[in-house]
C-alpha cells in the first residue's frame, strides 16, 4: 500500500474507468514497482504523477469507477418508470436481458480492458511526435481522432462477419430504450480497444485517448431512445437519436447506416448516411431475429453460425470471406452480399415476449441485483481481493445472469441449474465469510437456502424424468 499512496492521478479529471481497472489488475498481478517502472520505460510521462496534495491515490479513489455505472442503471429504470407512468410500459424481459448483457461486459472488463491499454504504452515508446499530455490541443485532437476510429471499429464491425459476431449482441434488442445502452458484449473492449492503437504512434497520450473513448459511450446513452424527434441543424453535425434508430433497424433500408457516434459528419463523408423517414416504421433487432433472452446464448450464438457458414463453403478462399466478409455475403456475390438477396424485416413483426408469474418476477429481480451489487463490489475491492475470490466472484456472476435470464424463456433445466448454483452459494458461505458482515452473511445464507428448497423438488422432477416441461406454465396471465 506504500507504493499504492505514491502512484497518485487526478482520476475524476483525467483518467476514467479502463485506466482505473487496468491499474487495479497489473498491480495485482505484477505488482506496484513492476507496473510503476512499466510506465517509465514505455511511457515516459504519459502517465503524469503528480505530488501535489490535490491529487488523490489511485486505490483510494474511484472516481468515475463509483458514479457512472449506478448512474446509466438509474437513468434505465428512471425510463421504465416514466413509460410505466406514460402508459406504454418497457418489456420488463427485455431490459433484464439488456442489464444482465451489460454487468457481464462490467464483469469481464475487469480483465479485457487491461490488455488494450497496456499494448498501447507499449506502442507509445515509438511515437511519432511528442504531443504534450496537458496541451487542449492535444485533447482537441485526440476528441476528433477518437471518434474518427470509433466510426471506423463500428463499420469494422458491421462489416465484417466474424466482428459482427460479437456486435450483434447490442443490435439484438427489439426495442429501442436507454437499456439497450448498455447491451454490449463482453468481447466488445477489446474487439474495439486494439483498433485505438494507431493513436499510440501518432503520439496522443494515453489518459486523452481513454478519456474520450468513455466520452464516447456516455454519449451514446441518450441517443438510445424513441421520445426525442428531429433536431434539426444539430443532426447536420451530431448524432442524434432519429439517426441511431435507423442504425438499431432490421428494416433493409436501414442496414449498414450511421456508424457515427458523436460527429454524423463521418457517415456523410463517407457515403452510410441515412435519414429517418417519417412513413415507415423502423423494426428494431436483428434481421433473422433469435427467440430468447438468455444473456449467455446472445454472446455465443453467432459464433457457431460463423463456423457453421464456414464449414458449409466449398474451398478454402470462400470459407475465409465467409469469416472475413460481411454477414450478408455469398459465394458470388459483392464483399457485403447482395441487398436484393436480404431479408426485408417489415413492420409489424411480432416480438419474443414470454412472461413470468408475479412471484419469479421478484425471484429473478433478487438475484439479478445481487448480481450487480457482486459486481460492483468487486470492481470497488479488486486490488485487495485474493484470485480466488475474483474467480469466485466471476464465476457466481456469470451463471446468475445466465440462468435468472434463461428462466424468462423457459428453459427446460433452469430449475436444475438454480438449485445446483443456490447449493454452491451455501457450501461457500458456510466456511467462507463473503460480505465480512455476520448479519448480512447470515440473511444471505438464508436467502440461498430458501432458494434451494424452492428449486429442488423441480430439479429432481426433472433429473427422474417426470412430465415437467419447460411450457407448464405457459398460460400464466401477463404481468
């Protein structure tokens, strides 16, 4: 903790979460004097650390670290709220799908985040030019220039079958809400991060870089959202949200338009621009669209159809365009397919929208925030948790959001899975305490306990072989 006190940043100011994580996780593994000299040899002064008695210690504070991720989650049920209010209530099933998506990409930027940022002070050491880390000019500069690269990843993206495979989870909600903000995958950060590290040669500091790839995604929050119209002149520059819902729509016209993400002004140099049209509504969604809400099935899915498209081909060359090529292309056709041959999604198309009796509503609601408070826990005390308990952590994470979203579809072995996981929660915390707070170790062994015997008699049912299907249910009434 000695070296912890001496490595001191401006955090709120300057650096943001990615710079926050990575410094948690390299010093956790390599140490403090092992990182420390990491930045002199490969960054020079890039990260400045500075002894003023303004500046706080990087383990004491979190900056940004404690208020983004509870802000975007107040801000999503601030709108369920508002519409619930409005009369035209949010899908409950789909912004728990969106939340569980977005605290398992929370969950494994922990480690994800870490690997881009340290490949870029790697590259830092060969710069091309020495761009002052405190001049505006440069901040100006690395604002334009980030964004610039932020088109370029999110074409990338799209553009590209096997990246499509890891984007066309945030593209898979059917609605269009501030929960579909945070829908983005796991692989994303580092998908996107190596894409930045051009940036590394050109000289821009690494705290500008990080700082307004945050930027970014904090301003893409608002744009995610059906209320706000036409802006008028300020489309002409900025995104807005008439230009991000063409993006998020399954309709043929929309495909492959407005990458941007602060500046518009990309997608009209560069030839994807496309404007709302007032007499057509926008299906939102994925062309071939999958019928669950299970968080774990979206990250994976489209990995195996790449395979799948992969295997299918009849040579080598044609098996890598499927890879490598657009999500659309075939044997025979143009690099992104041929537009004659896409689906055309016409609206109204129905929307996958099972639902849960009052009673397991408030079950996955439970453990969903449990889930999430896990998480933050975790970011908060990463530095001082031992490997076992992150791998814990992760691991209880992980399945929790799988299976609490996998029970909104109905799967056949949730039951089995929900006691399986609730037993595990009970063997740990008996000979582990997990909060360090007897009362609350207490209630929460209770809590899992009550949970286990609410599952088992439907796992054993299941295990024997009885009549119990995952549709037994289906005919309950609408929350």
């Amino acid at each position: 903790m000695v070296m912890c006190d001496m490595l001191r940043v401006p955090v709120d100011a300057v650096y943001g979460v990615e710079l926050v994580t990575t410094h948690r996780v390299v010093t956790k593994f390599v140490g403090e004097d092992e990182y420390r000299d990491f930045l002199r040899r490969y960054g020079g002064r890039t990260l400045p650390l500075p002894d003023d008695a303004g500046s706080v210690a990087i383990s004491d504070r979190s900056g940004a670290l404690t208020y983004a991720v509870p802000l975007v989650v107040t801000i999503v049920f601030a709108e369920v709220i508002a519409r619930y209010l409005i009369g035209r209530p949010a899908r409950v099933n789909q912004v728990f799908s969106s939340f569980g998506i977005g605290i398992l990409h929370e969950s494994a930027g922990l480690v994800t985040a870490s690997f881009g940022v340290a490949s870029y002070q790697m590259l830092y050491q060969y710069r091309l030019w020495e761009l002052p880390w405190d001049s505006p000019y440069t901040w100006f500069g690395a604002f334009i220039f980030v964004d610039f690269c932020y088109y370029w990843i999110h074409r990338a993206n799209h553009e590209l079958n096997v990246l499509w495979a890891i984007h066309q989870v945030h593209h898979s909600s059917e609605d269009f809400d501030f929960a579909t903000a945070t829908r983005i995958s796991m692989f994303q950060r580092p998908a996107n991060m190596c894409c930045y590290q051009p940036l590394a040669l050109l000289g821009f500091p690494l705290p500008s870089v990080v700082v307004h790839i945050a930027l970014n995604y904090v301003f893409q929050i608002w744009v995610h959202t059906e209320y706000i119209g036409s802006l008028g002149p300020i489309g002409w520059i900025f995104m807005t949200p008439s230009h991000h819902r063409v993006h998020h729509g399954a309709n043929k016209w929309c495909l492959d338009k407005n990458y941007a993400s602060v500046l518009i002004i990309w997608d009209r140099i560069f030839g994807t621009f496309e404007g709302e049209r007032d007499q057509e509504e926008i299906v939102y969604g994925l062309t071939q669209q999958p019928q669950t809400h299970n968080v774990l099935w979206h990250q994976f899915f489209y990995f195996a159809e790449v395979y799948r498209k992969a295997r299918s081909m009849s040579s080598w060359g044609d098996s890598l365009r499927s890879v490598f090529y657009g999500p659309g292309w075939a044997p025979g056709t143009p690099r992104l397919g041929d537009p004659l041959t896409f689906t055309d999604v016409q609206a109204p198309r129905p929307k996958y929208d099972p639902q849960l009796p009052l009673w397991q509503f408030m079950y996955v609601s439970t453990h969903m925030a449990l889930s999430f408070i896990a998480q933050q826990l975790m970011c908060f005390n990463f530095q001082i948790l031992s490997l076992e308990a992150v791998v814990t952590c992760q691991i209880f994470i992980f399945v929790t959001v799988g299976v609490m979203s996998a029970m909104y579809d109905w799967w056949f072995w949730a039951p089995v899975v929900e006691a399986v996981r609730c037993a595990a929660v009970i063997a740990y915390s008996s000979t582990t305490s997990i909060t360090a707070i007897p009362d609350v170790d207490t209630a929460l062994l209770l809590y899992f306990t009550a949970s286990f015997t609410l599952w088992i008699s439907k796992a054993l049912a299941i295990v024997l072989g009885t009549n119990l299907t995952n549709k037994t249910m289906q005919n309950i009434p609408k929350l």
